[in-house]
C-alpha cells in the first residue's frame, strides 16, 4: 500500500508540474509583445471626455469606442466612418435632423459591465459638463443640449435611449453636414452611466476598445494594453492590435529621436519634429524605417482681435506683411509647406488663388508692416506672445517676438510647460494677446476648421477659438455651409474657398504652414504594415513586431 | 570698536630685532593689508581674478560689440539671411535648420545660433544677465545671510531657535528642485508683494530666488562665528558701557565678520552664476528671448554635433567664469583665513 501511495503522489506531482510547465509555456506564446512610444508632449488629458490634442487622441480612439469610428486605413481610406458601438451608419431622416441608430449587443465595457444605450447620452453629458473643447459641436448642434450646458435643463432632450431595444434617437436643431463625424470623436465615445464628472486622467474610466489605457504617472508615462475583454472581429472594421504599446513622455526630442534611431525605443511621436542635427544621420542610417507624410493641418499665431493692439485691422495686416514663413519652415528643419490660407491643402475648400498679402515662398514686406504700423498709431504697444517650451514652438515664438518687436511693437514672451499650454491660453480669463497654435484635421470636413473661427465656439475653459473672433459673415456662411452632409461637399467648394479667402484678408490668424510629419520607428517595428491614419497619426493596432 | 590685529615685523629679513630702542614703535599692519599682501603673493589667483575682470569687461561692452562690430542686436532673428564666409555665400540657417559656424568675421564671429541669431553677441549679453544675476543674488545672499546670522548668533534663544528652523527648511530642500519649483512658479505670474511686483520675464526673478536659496549656507557658518564673539570680552566691555544690541550687533560683531564677508562673497558669486545658468538651461530661470548661458547650453545640445558651437561657447565661458571666480574666491579665502576655518558647505 505504502508502494502505492508513493506511487500515486509520484504521478500527481508529475501532472502538477507538467501542467505548471505547459502554462507557463502556453502564457509566453499568449502574452504580448510591448512596444515603446516616446512623446515630446503628454497628453493635455487623457480622459476621452476632455482630450483635444493629438497625443490624447492617439491613445484615446482605440481604448474608447463612440457609435462611430473611422476605417483604419492610410490616407483617404482612413476618413471613411464606419460603425463603432451602432449596428450601422446611422439612419438620417429626410430634413437632415434626425439620426438613428442601434446599438450592437451584447457590448461590454473592459471592465465586464454592460454597455446601454443610454450610456451614449450620459457620455455626452458628461463632456459638455467637463467643458471638452469641442463642446460646442455637440450644445450648438444637439437639441437640448445648449440648455443643458447653461443648467437649465437635466438632461438633453434632443437625445434619446431606449435599454431595452438599444435603438439611439439624436435630433438636431438644424442640419449639420459633418455630424457623423462629431460622433467619431473620442468625447463621444461611450463611458458607463455614473462615470465621475470630474477629470479621471490618472485613473481612467472603463472604455468599449481594442486597449484600455493604465499605469498612468501624469506628464511621465502611461500603458496602452490589449483588452482582455475584447476579442477579434468584435466589431468589424476594429482590428484587435498585436502588442501593447508604454508611452514614454521625453521633453526632449533629440533624445527622443537618438533612442529610436538606437533602437532603444520604437516609435517617435509623429508630433513631433525631428532634430535637424540628426536628420542626415537618420536619412542615410534608418531610410528603411523612416518616412515623412503631409497631414492636413495648419500652423499659426493667433491674435486676440478683442483687445489692442490686433483689435486694430491694419495691426493684423502688418503682421502679415512681417511674417517670413519660409523662417518657420527652417526652424521646423524643413518639415513645413509656407502657406498663409486657413485650410490647409488636403482639405475641401482650400482657396488656390494668390495670398493677400504676399507670396508664402517669398520675402516678407517689412517695410510695408513698419508703415501700416505707423498709420494704426499702435507703434510701441505691448504684446505678449505664448508660446510652448517643446522645440521647435518655443522657437517660432521666438521668431514671431522679434518680428514684432522690427515693426514697431514691443514684444515679450511667455513660453510654459507644453501639457498645460492650450488649457492655459484656452482660459478666457486670461485674455492672451497672440501666442502659437495649431490644428490637425479632425475630420475631412471644413467646419472642423472653422471651429476656431466659429463664434459660438468661444467658451470659458477650453477654448479654441484663441482670437476670440465673432465675425458676422463667417457665422452666416457656417449657417449654411455647415449644413452639408459630408458626401456633399464638393458641391460647395468654391464657397468655402471664398470663405478662406475673405479670412486670409481680414488676418484674424496668422498662418504659416502645413506640416509634413515623420513617420520614425525602430528596426523591430514592421514599417509596411503599420498604418499611418489620416485622422489619429499612427495607428497603434496596426503596430507588429518583426 | 575693537579688532583684533596682528602685528608682523617690517625689518628686513623678519624676526624680532636683536635690541630694540624703547623709543621706535613697530608699526602694526591691518588685516586687510596683510591679506592683500597675501594674496599679492598668489599669482595663480591673481591671474584667475585678471580673467574674471576681463570676462566682465568684456560682457559690459556688449552693446558696443552688438552696434559696431556684429551690426546686430541678441534678439534679430537672421533665419533666411546670407553670408559671405571665403568667398562664398553662406545661409545663415540651413532649409533643414542647421544653423551656420564661426565665421571669425565681424558678422556671425562664433556662428548663429537655432534662430539665426549672433552666437558672440548672444554670447556677451548673455553674459551679463548671467553676471547681473549672480551679483544681485551675492548681495541678496549676504544681506539676508548677515542679518539672519546675526539675529540668531547674538540672541540666541528663541530667536535663535525660529531662524535657524526656518534655515533649516529652506536647507532641507536640493538648491536646484527648489530654485526650479520656484522659478516654473513666478515666470509665468511674476512677484507681486504689494510694494515689490516683479514681472515673470524679468531678471529679477531668477536673482531672488538664487540669493534666497543661498541665504542659509551662509547664514549658518556666520551665525557660528557670532556664537563665539559673542563671548568675547569686548563685547562685555561695550554692554558695560551701555550701549544697546543694535549698536553692539553692527558697531562691535559686524565688523569682526568682515573678513569672513570678503572671503564668502567670491565663492558665493561663483555659486550664484552656477546656479542661476542650471536653472536657465532647465527653462525656470532666466526667460527667452532673454539670452542667458544656461538657456543657450540648453538650446544647443539638439544641434550636437552638427553645430556643437552653440553649446560649447556659453559652455565655454561659463566654466571660465565660475573657475576664474572661484580660484580668486580660494585665494582671498586663504589670505584672510590660512588656517581654512571657514568654509561653504554644499
């Protein structure tokens, strides 16, 4: 008996430790592979109801899933909207105003709850509450949703949710033609109803998603992990991503590029700008790995047309005048088109006729900026300009100051850390005079341009509408502009156009350029395969190593 | 007022004279005399001192270098300018963004810098913040440092037991993690203290804060020194006369720290300017488009090693700077003080 017994616990340690050694084994074959991605910014935040800069969004749009989502695709592949958490694209109604939709069953959130269709109008209620930038896409648009900024309403009466069939009914006051697209964006992508309204950065909300973001050390690091809860062709058109991507936050870009160019790291921000020391390094030792890609975006200064001096028409056309933009294009190590139109190529509606005020490629008229300087009666006022600490921003501002200060201005800066940079010069409070800025596409759409231009975009918090501008004949053309459904567009081109052109004369901005970006990685990461979206930069699912 | 003096023989070959006629006197020789004496002797801090003076001399003439030399001012951005450098015309800033070399012309001497801008003029302007810095925090530094000391040393006591408390805080701090929570603070919002307002971008800022975060490695040492003169019988004599604190703080103490004083202020100068350039090369000192060593160190490492310039020049002159400071510093030290009693702790 005693042989037997010896020989039965013999056997089962055996099939213990086999069965130890067989997980072990099957958890290396099934764990992923991590990659790291540098960043010269942090993200302004990372909660998916309050993020608006590209480094947020990049993270965001695959940990949080709205109703609709984009194809990740390159180029114009990637602006199409295909559904997120609906069934289908939505069913619009004849007059344009009505969207409907249906949500997927059996969704869950990364952390096992369910996901209800009346999440979708909490969500929305909770961006317009945490003053997302945005928000005015959603208050000037959604029925309801205005009054229930102002606190007069509880709830948004234009949107309604039924639990039980998931069916999501969202009217609007007017048609707007790039609706769809707002639903795209990650502040309307679902959280769970009672999800804190406060800003959840560092401990984030569970989310509908390919990933889920953790280990956030706010303006250090963050993780981009696969969702355990999520699994392939979940949702068509979603791929599930191949390795887990830690996001390093590096201020300094040189050391940035270096550990990519080393291998060290993988991935270099596409938002960033590569050292122009170590640009020939990269071109002649990583050509295989690196490439540069046109964005649809736009570079410029804002002036704050509500106080002196650029309150002044001729002040602003100064400025104009001034502004060298083949200099920006040097301090951005050439990765800059000159440009001086508001919509940037790429974008329906960029104007192809000549600058106002002198040709972007050319040298600029100083003499003509002294002399309208002169004539404003504005000489020696007092401007400050903000700008970032990241190069090479901190450097166009510093061009732009001693422009000012050439034509008869007296200019100082005021440079601050780049992750509270848009937050700080988006306070009204504030009141700054110019600073830098600028803007990447959010969608294929012009009115999502516009949003800085637009009038009722001006809020308190989070503003982007930095030069404050309220011009009557912008928002009556928006009026009517807006109201084109997206498949549309073309046929109110060369009203767009003209619209650009009448901004570009008025210099309520003072654009400098379009941006060309590098795409950087490391010899690990598969170059070909990884997709770099016309809407979010690189596309992490895509993200596979060798 | 009573200080202690040292009497040394004048006759050739020193030494006590084998007879001496009751009716010469032996003339007694101040120490300050006799530290300069000293430190006559000292050619190696005496030719760093020389290069200490020719740096200032140098930075103060920059307005001049600026009009008649380079024709340019430490802010024009000269991005899509030409030069002609041998014979050739050169840009100023490369399309990719490189900018130009030393020409070791009057334009462009030591190079451009990331926006175009004249390294040697950056150079020299930038020299004179940092030195206007550093001096104005010295004397923040000394004054705070001399008062504190004094108060603490001479009351002791309670007194004593709040200022020293309060030394030891600002102590417990790294002088560079509190120089730059400070400076991130006061760049964007200023000083304002009802009376003072100091605007964010203004030198000032940066000097303050420096000379305040020094005050307690100063204060501390002094404050010893005052615990053991305070002993002295000099200073019972002058309370048996009747005179009050103040006048015995400042008439009978002060002047016996005096020598300490000269011999704190170089090294405190040299730490000044160091800390002062740390801060600006981590974006909380001095505030663009201000030219500061620190910053142009900071701006230039991006460009290594296509235009190392950038970043080795201000390296450069700061490191000469503080070791010309320094080695003075340790000189007067030494003719003041042989026996090495008093010493910064960093």
């Amino acid at each position: 008996m005693l042989k037997s017994l010896r020989l039965l616990v013999a056997v089962l340690l055996t099939v213990t430790l086999a069965g130890a050694l067989s997980a072990c084994g099957s958890s290396s074959k099934s764990s992923s592979s991590t990659v790291t991605n540098l960043m010269g910014t942090a993200p302004d935040y990372l909660d998916p109801g309050l993020g608006y800069t590209t480094q947020a969004a990049e993270a965001d749009w695959i940990a949080y899933t709205g109703l609709l989502t984009y194809a990740h695709a390159n180029g114009e592949a990637g602006t199409k909207l295909i559904p997120g958490v609906a069934q289908t694209l939505p069913t619009i109604s004849s007059d344009g105003k009505t969207y409907t939709f249906t949500l997927r069953k059996g969704l869950i959130y990364s952390n096992g709850a369910p996901v209800k269709a009346s999440d979708f109008a909490y969500t929305i209620q909770r961006s317009i509450k945490l003053n997302w930038g945005g928000k005015s896409f959603f208050t000037e648009n959604i029925a309801g949703a205005e009054a229930f900024d102002k606190g007069t309403a509880k709830s948004i009466s234009g949107i309604k949710a039924e639990d039980t069939t998931g069916k999501i009914t969202i009217e609007l006051l007017a048609p707007y033609g790039a609706f769809a697209n707002v639903l795209a964006f990650p502040a309307a992508a679902l959280v769970p109803t009672g999800t804190a309204i406060s800003n959840l950065s560092n401990n984030l909300p569970p989310g509908v998603g390919p990933y889920e973001i953790t280990n956030v050390v706010p303006n250090q690091s963050f993780s981009v992990v696969k969702s355990p809860n999520w699994s392939k062709d979940k949702i068509p058109g979603i791929p599930a991503g191949h390795v887990n991507v830690d996001v390093k936050i590096i201020s300094n870009t040189q050391s940035e590029a270096q550990q990519v160019l080393n291998n060290s790291a993988d991935a270099f921000d596409w938002a960033d700008t590569l050292p122009a020391a170590l640009l020939p390094q990269i071109q002649s030792q990583a050509s295989a790995r690196y490439s540069k890609n046109p964005t649809v975006s736009t570079f410029y200064f804002f002036l704050n047309t509500k106080v002196a001096p650029f309150n002044n028409q001729q002040v602003r056309e100064a400025v104009m005048y001034a502004l060298d933009r083949r200099a920006l294009s040097r301090l951005d190590s050439g990765f800059q088109t000159p440009a001086c139109f508001f919509l940037p190529v790429g974008m329906i509606g960029h104007p192809r006729g000549a600058c106002p005020f002198g040709d972007p490629n050319a040298a600029p008229n100083l003499a003509k900026a002294k002399e309208l300087i002169q004539k404003s009666g504005l000489a020696g006022a007092s401007v400050t300009v903000w700008g970032e600490t990241r190069q090479p921003r901190r450097e166009y501002v510093d061009y732009f100051a001693s422009v000012l200060n050439s034509i008869g201005l007296k200019a100082t800066e005021k440079i601050i850390a780049d992750a509270t940079y848009f937050p700080t010069v988006g306070n009204l409070k504030l009141n700054p005079q110019a600073g830098f800025a600028d803007w990447n596409q959010d969608f294929p759409n012009p009115s999502d341009f516009y949003l800085l231009l637009n009038a009722k975009s001006i809020q308190e918090t989070n503003n982007q509408n930095f030069s404050l501008v309220e011009d009557p004949h912008i928002q009556s053309e928006l009026a009517v502009l807006d109201k084109v459904p997206s498949t549309n567009l073309q046929s109110v081109a060369k009203r767009w156009e003209a619209l650009d052109e009448y901004v570009a004369k008025k210099a309520y901005v003072a654009v400098f350029g379009y941006e060309e970006v590098p795409k950087f990685f490391s010899q690990r990461l598969n170059f070909g395969t990884a997709i770099f979206h016309p809407v979010y930069g690189n596309d992490w699912t895509s993200w596979q190593l060798k | 007022m009573a200080i202690e003096r040292t009497i040394e023989s004048e006759l050739p070959g020193g030494g006590p004279p084998a007879s001496v006629d009751s009716r010469r006197t032996v003339a007694g020789i101040g120490p300050y005399r006799l530290a300069w004496r000293r430190l006559r002797r000292n050619r190696v801090a005496l030719a760093f001192g020389g290069l200490f003076v020719a740096m200032v001399i140098l930075c103060l003439l920059a307005p001049v270098y600026a009009r008649d030399v380079a024709h340019t001012t430490p802010d024009a951005n000269h991005i899509t300018e030409q030069v002609k450098v041998g014979g050739k015309i050169v840009e100023v800033l490369s399309p990719s963004g490189i900018p130009i070399g030393p020409t070791w012309h009057s334009r462009f001497f030591l190079g451009a810098d990331q926006n175009g801008r004249d390294v040697a003029v950056r150079l020299l302007y930038g020299g004179r913040n940092s030195l206007f810095i550093g001096a104005v925090a010295t004397l923040i530094t000394m004054v705070l440092a001399v008062i504190v000391g004094l108060l603490s040393g001479y009351f002791r006591g309670p007194v004593d037991g709040v200022l020293s408390r309060a030394m030891d805080v600002i102590w417990a701090y790294p002088a560079l993690l509190l120089g730059v929570a400070l400076g991130v603070v006061l760049a964007v919002g200023g000083l304002n203290l009802g009376v003072i307002e100091i605007q964010g971008n203004s030198l000032m800022v940066p000097a303050v804060i420096v000379g305040v975060v020094y005050v307690p490695y100063v204060a501390k040492p002094l404050r010893g020194q005052i615990l053991g003169l305070r002993e002295k019988e000099f200073i019972d004599a002058a309370r048996a006369q009747g005179l009050g604190h103040l006048q015995i703080m400042f008439g009978e103490v002060l002047p016996n720290l005096a020598s300490t004083i000269i011999v704190l202020v170089p090294l405190m100068l040299a730490n000044s300017i160091l800390l002062e350039a740390s801060l600006s090369f981590l974006g909380a000192g001095v505030q663009p488009p201000n030219p500061s060593w620190g910053t142009m160190i900071g701006d230039g490492i991006r460009f290594i090693p296509a235009a190392i310039h950038t970043t080795l020049v201000p390296g450069i002159m700061l490191m000469l700077t503080v070791l010309g400071v320094n080695v003075l510093g340790d000189g007067v030290r030494d003719a003041f003080d042989p026996r090495a009693r008093i010493r910064v702790e960093r």
